[in-house]
C-alpha cells in the first residue's frame, strides 16, 4: 500500500533557506510532497487558496503580506491546515502570537534536519488522525451537521461543541463542510439567523429588534444590529418597516 502523501507549500523569502527547507523534507523521507513554493506571504497565501494544502511552512518576517498575517487568513479559512513556523530567534515573539491560531510547531533557524524531521512526525502523526470515510458517508455527514444547525442555530454553537457532536476533530469537521457546503460553519450559522431574522421581522411587526435578536441567537442588539446590516444593508428596524 502506498504511504499517503501530505500536499505542503513553502512560503520563505530567501531562496537559498527556501531551497533548503525543501531538500530538508525530501532528505527527511517522511510522506510529505511539495506542491507550491513562495517568495512572499501574499504568493503563499494565493497558493494556500489554490491548492489547499494539508501543510504550510513559513517563515514570520516577510514582504507583501508577513507571516502572521498569512497564518491568521488560513486558520480563518483553511483551519484545517497544519502549520508549521520556520524562523529566527528575534522573531520567537511574533511566534508565541502565532499560537493563537493553533500553530503548535515552531522551528529554529537554521533548520537542523533531525528538528525539521521530529515535527514533520508530529505532524504527520496529526494528519493520520483523521478519520478515512468514502464520499458518500462524507455527504450524509456533511448533511447530518446541516440538519442539526437548522435545528439549533439560535442556540449558542462553537465549532468546538459542534466537533463533538460529531465526534471529529475540529479542523476535519470545518474541511469537510466547507468542501461540500461551500463556507464555513460559522457563515452557514450567520445566514440561518439572519433568514429567520428577517421572516420574524417581516412577519411579526409587534417584535422589538431586541427580541428578534435574542429569538435568533443574538443576545446582543447591538452586535445583531451591525451583522445584519453587513448581510442585508438595513438596519433590522429599517427592515422591519
């Protein structure tokens, strides 16, 4: 059988570390295959977009778009991406601020092949973890998790708890929604609110927008005010009338 290969792009603004960092995974003979090298953040994440890696090693301290901002648009789109930081000592700090988007792996230049091949386990240890299930079984799942947002959305849902309820992990649930959704489960939620936000308004005049709100998984006016606003572009009172 063959070993399963982990789609990873490579975003280092040298050329010399960059080839580097690449012969160091191939010479580190774990099942990880180079689909996409850039030069800059803003050409990693284009390429993250394009390609949806399973892995990104990148550096902090970049041109264009910087590696943070590179890690936070692809724990917000493509959590299920595992990360990898290859940086420098001074930028040790903008990594601990990296953790907040579940970035687990840090390495040290200059990248010592035994560091890079301890962590490339790691993360190959992670990947396996989740579950093999055919396309079909994907579907039904993917609409199971449909079924029970339409059911609950008004209640307040994490993708943590959402996650157990289904009992994977957090980053194969958002990959495999998004694939077959088209968006995230957060944005599904957000449409489900505002749609029966917007039937509650129309329908039932009598209802403060606070009540609305509340009826819909809002607690907060406010907050409910200004998100659908951003969806509609009306005030839920404006729409109301």
């Amino acid at each position: 059988m063959q070993d399963i290969q982990y789609s990873t792009v490579i975003a280092e603004d040298e050329d010399l570390i960059r080839s580097g960092l690449i012969r160091k995974i191939e010479q580190s003979r774990q099942s990880f295959s180079i689909v996409g090298e850039a030069a800059h953040g803003q050409e990693a994440w284009e390429l993250v977009r394009r390609l949806q890696p399973q892995v990104l090693v990148t550096d902090i301290r970049m041109p264009v778009m910087d590696g943070l901002k590179l890690i936070e648009e692809v724990h917000k789109y493509y959590p299920h991406t595992a990360v990898i930081i290859a940086s420098g000592y001074a930028d040790f700090e903008y990594a601990r601020q990296a953790m907040k988007f579940n970035v687990k792996h840090y390495l040290l230049k200059p990248v010592k092949l035994q560091d890079l091949t301890d962590v490339l386990d790691d993360v190959r240890a992670q990947l396996s973890k989740e579950p093999i299930i055919e396309v079909n079984d994907i579907e039904k799942t993917v609409q199971r998790i449909q079924q029970y947002l339409r059911e609950h959305f008004h209640e307040e849902i994490s993708l943590e708890q959402l996650s157990k309820q289904f009992s994977f992990s957090s980053a194969y649930l958002s990959k495999i929604f998004l694939k077959h959704v088209g968006e995230a489960p957060s944005k599904y939620i957000a449409t489900l609110r505002i749609n029966e936000a917007k039937r509650l308004l129309k329908q039932r005049k009598d209802l403060p927008v606070k009540a609305v709100g509340e009826q819909v998984g809002y607690a907060d006016p406010f907050y409910f005010s200004r998100i659908f606003k951003q969806a509609t572009g009306m005030t839920p009172r404006e729409f109301q009338k």
